[in-house]
C-alpha cells in the first residue's frame, strides 16, 4: 500500500520551520515578556501592510475577534445579525455570545459564500449587521452583500488570509474583519490566536480597549469599558511572523495545487470550486468539491489511504444549540453541500506525486 497521504499535514510544516520556531519561541521567553510586548506590535504591523490597512490587532482567537467586532459595532440583545447557515459555527455562536440572534441565510451555489438575494429576504428592522464568511478561501459578493444597506458588514476571514475580491485583500473590505490563526489555518500560530481589524479609528480604539479588560488606553487600572481578555499572546506572536514569511508563497502553492486538481478532475461529473470567479483570487484553505456520491468516494478515497473530509456535515440550523432558533426554511444550496461536500487533501507541503494519486483515485471512482 503507497504512503498514506493526510487532508491536512501540520508536522511537515513544522520539520520545515522548527529550527526558526524554536529559535523564536525562545526569545520570547529570555525575553520575559510575555503579553502585549514586542512581538505583538511587529505582528500587528507586518499583517496590516500586507493587508493594506492602517492596524490590526492580535487577539487571542478568530471566535474572539468576532464578539469584539461584534461588540464595537453595538450589537445586543434584541438585534439580529444575518450570518450564512453553512460556515464553522464560530460565525454564529459570536452573535449569540452577545445576546443578539443569528439570522440564517443561505448559499450561493458556485462560491458556497452567503448568497447576497437571499440575505435580502431574511433583512427586517432588526438587521444591525451582516456576516459574510469566506468559506474556504473563496472571497463572498462583498458588494452584492453592501448593496444591501443591512447595517454593519463585518468579514469572517477566518480561512482567507491573503485572498483578493476585485483586486483588493479581503479584510480590508467590511466595516470591521476577524482572522483566525487557529493551527490548521493557512496562518496557523501554536495554539489558539486570532486578529480583528477596522479601517475607522474610533471602532479601532473601541476594540483596542474592548480586548484588553477594557483599559483606557495607555492606562492601567482605569477601565473605559466593560471588556475581556482577548489578548495575543508574546509566544503566538513570535510563532506568527517566521509563518508570516512564508504566506505568500504557500498561498501560491495553494492556487497551483488547486489548478492541478481543477485540470485532473475537468470532465467529471463532480462540482469543482471555481479558480477566480467575479474579479476573485481565492486562496484555497480547502479544495472542496461537490458530488452526490460524496460518501462511497470518501470511502473509495480511504481504502486507498487517501483522507478527505466533510466540511460541513449539518449546516447551522440543523444544528441541535440552534434547534430553539425556528429558522426560515428553504436553505436549498447549503443542505445540498452538507451532503455532497468533501474536502480534498491540500496544503503547501503536498507533494505534486501525492495530488496526482489523489486525481487517479477520483478518477478511478467515477469511471468504475
Ligand atoms: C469560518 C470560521 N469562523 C470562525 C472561526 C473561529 O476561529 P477560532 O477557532 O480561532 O476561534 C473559524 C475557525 O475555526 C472558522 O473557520
């Protein structure tokens, strides 16, 4: 039987870095500082220029930095904010968190992002903000999604680090965006962290202080507002700018590997991901195509000692935290890819003989 080959491989990303990761992780703690020091402000910085943005704050997850924007933004108990029905759950439980209610929206088909026509149904007098998630790396109708007027639009980019919309980085488009640097992600830290931005500087200062306690800023025990502690901390930072380097040519890997899926898999009778639909550079956090089959070529795929994932499974009104929720039903395109997506393996470190076995599999499956 050939090598197994992972849906996701993050200890040959490590053997590729540890000697830089170790050296990093120790600076930090010769340094002794250990939170909001040095190495967080370089973070910061580096991550805005390659964004455009004038800040970016390092937070400690991408959950975290939804209820801070969240939070800045106003939202409360009695607001409704229109998130997209399939997403990570993360999207929704951070409007819940404040006592607001997640309104589900479904899909567009093609991109698998919320579907612009379908947020317009769910809008009501209520609507304070609306929650484009790019799913997997593909950047959703930001403006489609502004045209509709639905209050604040805060960016999940939770798996889109880097990912372009009309020639500009996604991020750097919404009122407010949070980033998850969660391992798995394709900026991964060691451990949890996250990032959250906004191009206005009084959100920026609200969600400065919102993140640290509260504090007044540059004060210690003088508290301006009811906040957490949502901070980054020294050793995630250290970890996140020697990954940094690296982003831009492991999200070419990326593109490259999915163009090789694209051209291996043309012609069957499978849903592919677009490569650059509407102005869009996507950044591929996963490959995932779509087909009716999609659990007897998991297991095709397994036999061969290939693995591949369902993402998602339930969308977020199926699920049994929001069964008290009463949705509005039809969600047609995002039940529909809860039963036929499937996760292909890719990351940077995939190897163009493992995708190629990868293809043959598929192929195998469709042509028996
Ligand atoms: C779309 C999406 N939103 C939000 C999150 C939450 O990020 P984190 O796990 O860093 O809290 C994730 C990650 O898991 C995600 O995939």
């Amino acid at each position: 039987m050939p090598n197994f080959i992972p849906l996701i491989s993050l200890d040959r990303q490590q053997r590729s870095l540890s000697r830089q990761l170790k050296r990093a992780v120790g600076q930090v703690l010769d340094s002794g500082s250990f939170i909001l020091g040095a190495q967080g402000r370089a973070f910061e910085k580096e991550f805005a220029k390659l964004l455009g943005l004038p800040r970016v704050l390092g937070v400690d997850s991408g959950t975290s930095a939804l209820e801070l924007a969240l939070k800045a933004c106003g939202v409360g108990p009695g607001d409704e904010v229109i998130v997209p029905t399939f997403t990570f759950i993360a999207t929704a439980t951070a409007v819940s968190a404040l006592g607001a209610t997640p309104v589900f929206a479904d899909i567009d088909w093609d991109t698998m992002t919320l579907s612009a026509e379908d947020a317009r149904k769910r809008m009501t007098r209520r609507t304070k903000a609306i929650i484009p998630v790019h799913l997997f790396g593909q950047p959703a109708d930001v403006d489609g999604l502004r045209r509709l007027k639905a209050g604040w639009l805060i960016e999940d980019c939770a798996q889109s680090h880097l990912a372009k919309y009309k020639g500009r980085p996604v991020g750097a488009l919404g009122d407010a965006s949070c980033f998850s640097f969660y391992p798995t992600k394709n900026l991964g830290a060691a451990g949890d962290a996250g990032a959250v931005a906004a191009a206005d500087a009084g959100l920026l200062s609200a969600l400065e202080e919102l993140r640290n306690c509260g504090r007044k800023l540059g004060q210690a025990y003088r508290h301006a507002r009811v906040g957490s502690n949502c901070r980054l901390d020294e050793i995630q930072a250290a970890v996140l700018r020697v990954k940094l380097k690296r982003l831009r040519r492991w999200t070419e890997r990326r593109r490259a590997l999915a163009a090789f899926y694209d051209e291996g898999l043309s012609g069957l009778p499978v849903t592919r991901p677009p490569l650059g639909l509407r102005g869009t550079q996507p950044v591929f956090h996963l490959y995932v195509l779509r087909t009716p089959r999609r659990d007897a070529l998991l297991a095709h795929l397994k036999s061969l000692g290939i693995a591949s994932g369902v993402y998602y499974p339930l969308c977020l009104h199926q699920q049994p935290a929001y069964s008290g929720l009463k949705s509005r039903r039809p969600f047609p395109n995002a039940e529909r890819a809860s039963r036929e997506a499937l996760a292909l393996p890719l990351y940077p470190e995939l190897r163009l003989s493992e995708a190629a076995r990868v293809v043959a599999a598929v192929r195998a499956f469709f042509a028996a």
